[in-house]
C-alpha cells in the first residue's frame, strides 16, 4: 500500500505479535538496519505504510508510531 493513497490507518490487529514487536524495535531505535527485522515482518510494514526504508535503514513513519502507540 502506498501510504500517499493510504484511506485508513492499520490497525494494531493488522499485524501478528512478531510484526508488532519488529515496529516497535524500530520505533525504540528510531533507525534500525533492515537486518533487525525479518523480511516477511518488514515486507509486511512497508506495504503497509508503517515503516519506511532507505539507503539499507528502515525508519518509522507517523502512522507506524500511531499504530505502535494504540496497541500500548
């Protein structure tokens, strides 16, 4: 999903525990290298807006810091 046409915020029931504990690693280190989460946990959280990735970091987006944040 690309989050520009993103029409809603997942949900925390969206991801499974292992997927929720991987956003909130990266969340907690702000920048994390893509080799701290799994790829099917960080595929996961790419397409769904979560997280995002560049030059081989993953950073949390607004909505991943949002979603991590309901599930407290």
């Amino acid at each position: 999903m690309n989050p520009a046409t993103m029409d809603r915020i997942p949900r925390g029931s969206d991801l499974t525990v292992d997927e929720m504990a991987a956003l909130r690693d990266v969340i907690a280190r702000n920048v994390s290298s893509t080799a701290t989460v799994s790829r099917p946990s960080r595929e996961k959280l790419l397409s769904l807006g979560l997280i995002s990735a560049g030059m081989g970091l993953l950073m949390p987006t607004p909505a991943g810091r949002i979603v991590a944040r309901m599930m407290q």
